[in-house]
C-alpha cells in the first residue's frame, strides 16, 4: 500500500481558519456547519511518498550524486543513524518523521 498524505500551503490553511472565525463571528447562516467533535483539515492535493522519493532518487541519480536510483527501505542500522540526526529520535518513530511507512 502506498502511504498517501493530503497537503494544503501554510497560507491556504491560514485562509480556511480566517473564513471559519468569520463564519463563527458573524453567527447566523454565515457560521460554517461543525459537529461537536468537529474539525477542518484543509487540503489541496496529496503526496504520495513512494513516488517522491522514487523522483528525488531518480534525480540525484542523474546528478552524479548517487549511483543506484533504486528506493528500498530502511535497515535498523539506518533508521538509528537517521534517528541520531533527528535529535536523537527512536529508530522506531523515523518512517514517521519521513512521510509514512
């Protein structure tokens, strides 16, 4: 499966919740429509992580950078040195910081 994350620019996420807070502050049929435990999430597309890193590969490839383009995961010897250069993170908790399983 691969891992699909939506994404949304910081400044189209920061237009929602002003929208919002208007729509609440206005009251009336203006206020957005919210559930007890609802929430937004905004989102313009969506990332799929498999098919970036297979890009950036392919790209460092082409530059010199790397010789082989090919993406296969992570050892436990590489997710601890990973996790080393994320302040100390468990190996554990490294695919999460990357994008996905």
């Amino acid at each position: 499966m691969k891992q699909t994350w939506p994404v949304c620019h910081i400044i189209d996420n920061t237009n929602l919740y002003i929208d919002l807070l208007r729509g609440i502050l206005a009251g009336g049929d203006a206020a957005p429509d919210h559930g007890k435990n609802g929430y937004y999430l905004a989102a313009s597309g969506s990332v799929v992580w498999d098919d970036l890193y297979s890009a950036m590969a392919s790209s460092l490839k082409q530059r010199g950078v790397i010789e082989d383009s090919s993406v296969t995961r992570a050892d436990t010897a590489t997710l601890e040195k990973m996790g080393n250069a994320l302040n100390g993170a468990p190996a554990g908790i490294v695919p999460v910081y990357v994008g996905g399983l």
